[in-house]
C-alpha cells in the first residue's frame, strides 16, 4: 500500500476513525471506546505509513503483520482496515451484530483478515512471537507489530513471551503498549503499579522508546527508528503514552468509558466534537 506523507491527511483519517468508533460502538450498544480511541493514532501510523501491506494481496507471505493484543480495541482496527480498503467502510455498521464478522474482539476463525484472536487479554503477545519464529525459520523478511493495553502487562504470560522473545532475539517483532494508564476499573496505580516501565523491559534487553502515542508525527518518527533498530538486530519496544478516550472530552481519562456505549445525547456531543 502506498505510504500517506502528509501529517495533515493522517490527522484527518484519525478523525475519520475516531467518528467510526464511536459510531460503531453506538449502534451496537456495547463496545471499548476508552481505549479505542486511545490507539487511533498508532494503527493509523501503522497501516498508512509504516507496514508493508497490500489490500489487493491480503495473503501476500510478504506483508508486514500487525497483531492486536488489546481486543478490546478492535473498533480502531476494523475502521482502520476498511479505511485502507480491505473491505467496504458500509460493513462496519454491522460491528457485533449476530453472525457479522465483525465480532467484538477480533476472531480469525471469523475474519481470516485479523492476523489473530483476540480478546483473552495477555494471549496476544505469545502469538506474536511465535509467528516471528516461523518468520524466521521461513526466510521472510517481514516484521510483526503487536499492541498490547496496560492491564495486560499483568499477566504473567506477557512476561514469559517477554523472556522469550530475548532469549531467541525475535528483532523482527515490534513491541507497543497502548499506555493511556487505566485499566477496566481502575488506573494502573490502584490496581497494580508497574512502574517504572521503561527498567522493566531494559532488564529483558529491550531497547526501550517512548512516545507521544496521540501525536502522529511523533508516532512515525518512533516507528521508523523502531524499524531501524529491529533491522540492526535489536529488540525493541515503544511506551505510546497516550490519553484513554481521546479526542471526546468527557470521556478523556475517564474510566468509566473502558466499556461502554454512550447514549444518543453523548453519542451526538461526541461526534459534535471530532467533528469540529
């Protein structure tokens, strides 16, 4: 897929994006905006500008994969690769509908066009190493993005893959972490206080980047240095330290909009504000 330079037109389609989801989460009734809206900004980078991908060629060996952790998210994802023009943008009204593919985490078995099931919060992180290994054995040069959110980094699964992925120096497996500081009930700090971050994964030999995850031109600046360092070999992960909810005032740190759907009131301020 051609890369988009221009910041303002990617500022545009995360606008466009933003709209989606919460229009997409509405409708249903149900859904994750908080951090949705949060990673908008990182899947935009990464499917507009960063990743090898082609929507002709959705099953081309070569294509770079992006591998949602955080489920929960999938609004983004699904706005993101209709938008890309993997299928049409009219589908997403059917997003958690009774036998849609369009499920509300992501499901493979559904929608062979998500790399990965998603949803069992922790999970995604093993698979994504495990699909770098077979990268690997199999000559490709392509490079895996895998998104995880905040609560998963307390399970001890993520730390295992962690572990893993060093000791088999799995470079070409970029990690993110969608860090907007709220879980699903709570901050971090309530409910288990990781920090710092950035020592903890330098103590597994990462190379640690941190970045303005809702500042677009940042964002690509990080994943293109990001890029740089998997191809010398090295592993690397980026702290996105982002806003949950972002771009609706009322639901901006907010963490009562982990999982809700807003009202036609809210729905209707919402859009009133992306669109604006």
């Amino acid at each position: 897929m051609q890369k988009i330079e221009d910041m303002n037109k990617l500022v545009e389609i995360c606008r466009d994006v933003r709209i989606d989801i919460i229009t997409m989460i509405y409708k249903a009734g149900s859904g994750h905006p908080g951090g949705s809206l949060s990673a908008t900004e990182l899947i935009v980078a990464l499917f507009f500008n960063i990743m090898h991908h082609n929507p002709k060629i959705p099953e081309d060996k070569n294509r770079d994969r992006f591998i949602l952790s955080k489920g929960h998210a999938v609004p983004a994802y699904y706005s993101v690769l209709a938008r890309c023009g993997y299928f049409d943008v009219s589908e997403l009204e059917n997003f958690r509908k009774i036998n849609s593919r369009l499920q509300g985490h992501p499901d493979k078995s559904k929608f062979p066009l998500v790399e990965s099931t998603g949803g069992g919060l922790g999970q995604g992180l093993s698979v994504a190493a495990g699909k770098a290994l077979a990268l690997r054995l199999d000559n490709i040069p392509a490079k895996i993005y895998c998104m995880l959110g905040d609560g998963e980094l307390d399970e001890g699964q993520v730390w295992e893959s962690i572990a893993t992925i060093h000791k088999y120096n799995l470079s070409n497996l970029i990690l993110i972490v969608d860090h907007n500081k709220i879980q699903l009930d709570g901050t971090n700090t309530e409910i288990k206080d990781l920090m710092p971050l950035d020592l903890k994964f330098k103590a597994f030999g990462f190379e640690v980047l941190e970045v303005d995850g809702n500042d677009i031109t940042e964002v690509i600046n990080t994943l293109n240095y990001a890029k740089q360092l998997s191809d010398d070999k090295k592993n690397v992960i980026i702290i996105a330290n982002t806003i949950k909810g972002k771009g609706i005032s009322f639901m901006e740190n907010n963490v009562e909009w982990h999982g809700k759907a807003p009202n036609k009131e809210q729905y209707d301020k919402a859009i009133k504000e992306l669109e604006n």
